[in-house]
C-alpha cells in the first residue's frame, strides 16, 4: 500500500511545513518507508526534494527547514509500505531519467510479465518482474493517460508530465484503491488517498453533500460514482482518469478508459467453465503467487471457496492459512452464522482454518478509531466484525489476504439483463431457450412474478415514457424524514454506483498493515464472464452462479455447489443491538437533534426494533442512524 498526496496551484503560494507533516502522519498506515517529496518552483523546471516523508511526519517544522516555503506551485509526496524485502507493494515517488514525469502510485501489477516485456521491445529499461511503479512511468513516457489501457491490477496514481503539461489522477478499473481531490476557488486542485489527509492539507470544508447523506439514509448507497459523503470532496471514479492541465489548473477533463469488451463467446457450457476456472486459476497465481505468507478469507459460500480451491489446484508450494469470521451473540448461537458452511467448505481442502470469534461487546470503544478510519458513513457492524478479522491475521505474520469479493458482481446476472435475454429468444423464436431462462428466475429468491413483471414493463417501456412514470410516481419520501432540508428538486433514485465493499476492505487491511487482494475481480474475468449468453449464468439445474458452480465442480464439496440462497455475510443485527442498547440509545438521542429526521418516528422505530416487532430491514436502518451520528461527531462534519 501507498498513501499519496499533493497539490496544483493556479499561482505560487506558500507550503505549510506543518499542514505537509499532518497530511503524511494521516496516511502513515498506508505506507512507512521513505520516499521523497518533490515540490515545484516553476512547472517550466524540474522539481526540487524536500526531503524524505519520513523527516516530516512525526515534527511540525524539522529543525533544518524553515517553517514555510513560499512560491511553490506543486507539491508531489508518496509513502509505501514494503512487505517483503524483495518486494515493494505501492511505490515510492519515481520520475523519469530527465525528471520529466514524476509518478506517486498506490497498488500491484498483474500483468507485468507482458507489459515489461512489451516496454523493453520499446526501449525502456524495465524487467517483466518490475513494480508497478517503474512500469508506470516508463508506459506514460511511452504511451501518456492511454497506456491505461494496458495496465491490469488494483491501483491508484498521481503522475505529473511535464512534457504533455498535464498531472493525471487515475483508479483501476474497479476502484479498488482509493484517490480524491478538491478544487479549491483560488488556490487550485488538492489530492489525496485519503479524505482525512485531503482535509488536512487544504482549506476545503467538512460540509455534508446532501444528495449523498438522502441515498445513504432512503436507499442504503454508501458509493456515489464521483461524489463522496463531503459536499467538496469528489473521488476518481473506477475505470477513470481526471486530467488536470498544469498551466490552468481550473481546466479539468474526466475520461473513462475502461470499456468492457464487446464480444460474444462461442464457447460450449462446458468449455465455457474450464475456461473460467482456468482464468480464476491464473488470477490467483498472479495476485499470490510471489509471496511468503498467504491468508484466505473462507465463508462456505461460492467465491471465496473458488478463490481457495483456485490456490489449491496451482500448486503454488506456499501453506494458505484460511480464516473465517464467527459473530457471537450472548443468547445461545447465532442462527445465521457461517460457522458450519465453512467447516464443510475448509475441509475440502488442505489448509488449517482459523475461526475469529467476534462479539459486538468491543464496538463501543472501537466505535470513534472505527468511524475515523471509514472515513464514510456505513451501513452495517459487518465493517467491524472485517476489521477483527484483519486483526487475527496480522497477529499471525500473514501480510496478504485473499478474498472473494466481486463474485457477486461478476456471475450474478441482473434480472434486467435475463429478461432482455429473454426478450432476445422470443424475437428470434427460440422459444425453449427463453423458457429455460424464465424458469430458472422463478426459481430465484428474487423472482416472484410481481417483480419479474416490473422488471419486464421497464424494459419495454421507451425511455420517455419511462422518465415520466418515474414524476408520476415519486419515490415515497420516508415518514421520518425531513425532505425539505435536502434542498432536492427532483426525485433521487439510487442510481448507479460502485462497490462499497471495497472501500471497508481498503481501509480496514491497510489499517493493519495487510494488502488484500481480490482474484475475482479483474478485467479478463469481467470481459470473459459477460462474453457469455445469459443462459449460461442461470441454468434451471443450478440458478445461481451457474457458470461459477459448473467451474468449481469437482474443486469445492459438492454441498457447498447445492446451496440455494445465500446473501452476503451475515451478522446479527438485531441481536447486537439489543446488546448494546444503552449504547445505541446515547447515538438515537444525537440523532433525534438532527434537522434532517423526525424526532418521534425515529424514537418510535428504534423501540420497536427493541421490542422486536420490526424486519430486519428497519434494525439496519438504525445502525445507519448510529454509525451516522459517529461519522458528524467523530469526524466534524458540518450540517450546515
């Protein structure tokens, strides 16, 4: 991991030592190792180093320094981490021979064997085994902001060129590393890995963004694409880069580089999954491969028994260590726990499994480093129960963890999507294939005929009919919300936006000091997977996942390929608030005080969660209301 941080101004003005010291001390847990920060005199000249972001972080002014330095126009930093001696995960600032581009990254190369081998026919002196931070600058010198195209990993990046005169800001394709920035009136454009960081080092103020406070507490949206939860703050969204010009800071481009492919495989079901279990193989070797110590989160649902079983079968000669998270509640067992289904899963294979046990006990006095360290409201005590986890494995050596994130979204196809298919059949006459389809959604917790007949008016409704109907019917605004103070003009739908999850596992692994890698989520597999027909995702034998299941067959035991409905990783809920009620009950008497909610219906729902006569829908509802009210006092955030 890597902490990366820096500015542009539209002038020259004053760098605040101190203000510089803080921002690095804020993303120290992303990276400890010295790397240089480079600042600007003129952007017509190559940097000058400041010194090491380790002479910084621990004083407000070293003692060789003056306290202030004037006419600057850029600021450049980066501190890495390095996890192994051979090997550096992140980057320090690198520049090119003429110091010409100067580069701050965050993350891991998966294709460097082609890339370098690619670059080196080119000229450039790199080697297959690079790091991703000398891969980077020798395809920007080769290729500028397109070379995107051809870098496949979990990254993140700042990139100053003098010779094209621009700086390039830029995610992965799934954003699973994280970079905002803010554009300040005056003083030009701010950059960080973190918000806490960005807040920092520049003037921007904590006010809340109001549209993604009411998707947040309405629909559940904790990713809002290029806004965050701060009205000021915007984040690079995945598969995109913003490019600033260096002579006008104010002139802004945000461009997408990521295009899933456009093709249509031909491929049998059969080989369809062959090659999807090779591709998940090859993506494990390449995500874990070159290290010692290897952990694997385990649940005993389909993906991550892929991502260990994918381990298992290419014989990597490293031991996995598999850990699985065991939330305890004080009355007797937890009903929805995964206890079992990991037993059953982890003994297919032949790796030790180690079981957190987490209680909801500790979450009070955790509650403010937690919520600090999310910087983002969340949703759920799940992030809590992640974060113990972390813990564990760090406790025993492990320092890069293996998961299954991204299966969800990769092999379970939207309802939309199956209908389309559907739709697609029934024009070409394939009646039987439509059918096929058709009986496999019904079998779907979520296929009833009343939402399966939603989903198909939506589809053939044309899209100015369908905006219509949308001002006819207006989402109903909640009863225990004050719609007024959001000050919206229009209905705010959910909408698109990007995966959550990644964020909570971003900052929780780096907070231990772990890197975390996801094999299931890559650009081949996504191009793969939605190469295929849709029939090939959902079969009538096997409804869900069925590409996936028919991959893992004969890796993963077959009960684990017989599950019917899973959801997520459960905690509970309602158990854990009944626990803490007196807690939770501090947290709803803030929130009743907030301008934004009624104060009587929020008292009236959180007892009736107490009294359990609520879904378990309305007891997240509540921890949303708590671990909001964490986020404006432990955070600072104005209402305002």
């Amino acid at each position: 991991m890597s902490g990366i941080l820096g500015f542009i101004g539209n002038e020259p003005q004053t760098v605040d030592l101190g203000k510089l010291a803080r921002s690095l001390r804020l993303l120290e847990h992303r990276g400890l190792n010295d790397q240089a920060v480079f600042l600007f005199d003129d952007p017509e000249h190559s940097p000058s180093v400041l010194g090491l972001a380790s002479q910084l972080l621990h004083c407000s002014s070293p003692p060789d320094l003056p306290n202030g330095l004037s006419t600057k126009t850029m600021v450049l930093a980066c501190c890495a981490l390095r996890v192994e001696e051979s090997r550096s995960v992140g980057s320090p600032s690198m520049q090119t021979a003429d110091r010409r581009i100067l580069l701050a990254c965050d993350g891991l190369l998966d294709n460097g064997p082609e890339l370098g081998r690619e670059l080196q026919e080119l000229g450039h002196n790199v080697r297959p085994g690079s790091r991703l931070d000398l891969m980077l600058v020798a395809a920007l010198e080769e290729w500028g902001p397109d070379c995107l195209s051809r870098v496949k990993g979990s990254f993140a990046f700042a990139a100053i060129d003098l010779r094209r005169r621009n700086l390039i800001l830029a995610r992965d394709a799934f954003g699973t590393r994280p970079l905002c920035y803010s554009r300040q009136n005056g003083q030009g454009l701010f950059f960080a890995s973190q918000i806490s960081a960005l807040l920092e080092i520049s003037s921007v103020a904590r006010r809340v963004n109001r549209a993604s406070l009411y998707k947040y507490l309405v629909h559940n949206v904790m990713d809002h694409g290029t806004e965050t939860f701060f009205a000021e703050i915007d984040q690079i969204p995945p598969g995109c880069y913003l490019e600033v010009s260096l002579d006008e800071p104010a002139r802004t481009s945000l461009m997408r580089y990521r295009r899933i492919a456009q093709t249509r495989t031909r491929l049998t079901f059969e080989d369809a999954a062959e090659q999807l279990r090779e591709l998940v193989i090859r993506s494990v070797v390449a995500q874990s491969g070159a290290h010692s110590a290897v952990g694997a989160a385990i649940s005993g649902g389909f993906d991550s028994s892929f991502v260990v079983a994918a381990f298992e079968r290419a014989r990597l000669g490293a031991q996995l260590k598999l850990y699985t998270c065991v939330p305890v509640v004080r009355s007797g067992t937890f009903s929805q726990s995964e206890e079992t289904w990991a037993d059953l899963a982890a003994g297919g294979f032949h790796f030790p499994l180690s079981k957190v046990r987490v209680t909801a006990e500790g979450l009070p006095g955790s509650f403010a480093s937690l919520v600090r360290l999310q910087e983002e409201p969340f949703s759920s005590p799940v992030v809590y129960a992640q974060l113990q986890v972390f813990r564990a494995v760090r406790g025993d050596g492990v320092n890069v963890m293996l998961s299954g994130h991204g299966g969800d979204t990769l092999f379970a196809a939207p309802t939309d999507q199956l209908l389309r298919a559907v739709f697609e059949h029934v024009r070409r006459g394939r009646w039987v294939r439509a059918a096929a389809i058709l009986q496999a959604l019904g079998q779907l917790p979520q296929g009833s005929m009343r939402r399966l007949a939603r989903a198909a008016a939506r589809i053939v409704m044309p899209e100015g009919l369908q905006a219509a109907v949308r001002q006819w019917r207006r989402p109903t605004n909640p009863d225990w919300l004050k719609k007024k103070w959001f000050h919206l003009d229009h209905a705010i739908h959910p909408g698109e936006f990007a995966l959550p999850m990644l964020r909570f596992e971003d900052r929780s692994s780096t907070a231990c000091s772990i890197v975390s890698r996801m094999p299931l989520l890559t650009t081949d597999l996504q191009d793969f997977v939605f190469s295929l027909p849709a029939e090939y995702l959902i079969t009538r034998n096997q409804p869900m996942k069925s590409i996936e299941s028919a991959a893992m067959r004969g890796m993963v035991p077959d009960a684990i390929l017989a599950r019917s409905e899973r959801s997520g990783f459960p905690v509970p809920v309602r158990e854990w608030l009944d626990e803490l009620a007196p807690w939770v009950d501090i947290n709803i008497s803030e929130i009743e005080r907030f301008p934004f909610l009624e104060p009587r219906r929020v008292r009236q729902i959180w007892e009736s969660v107490r009294s359990w006569n609520k879904s378990v829908s309305r007891a997240f509802l509540v921890w949303r209301w708590v671990f909001l009210a964490g986020w404006v006092r432990h955070c600072n955030v104005s209402l305002d």
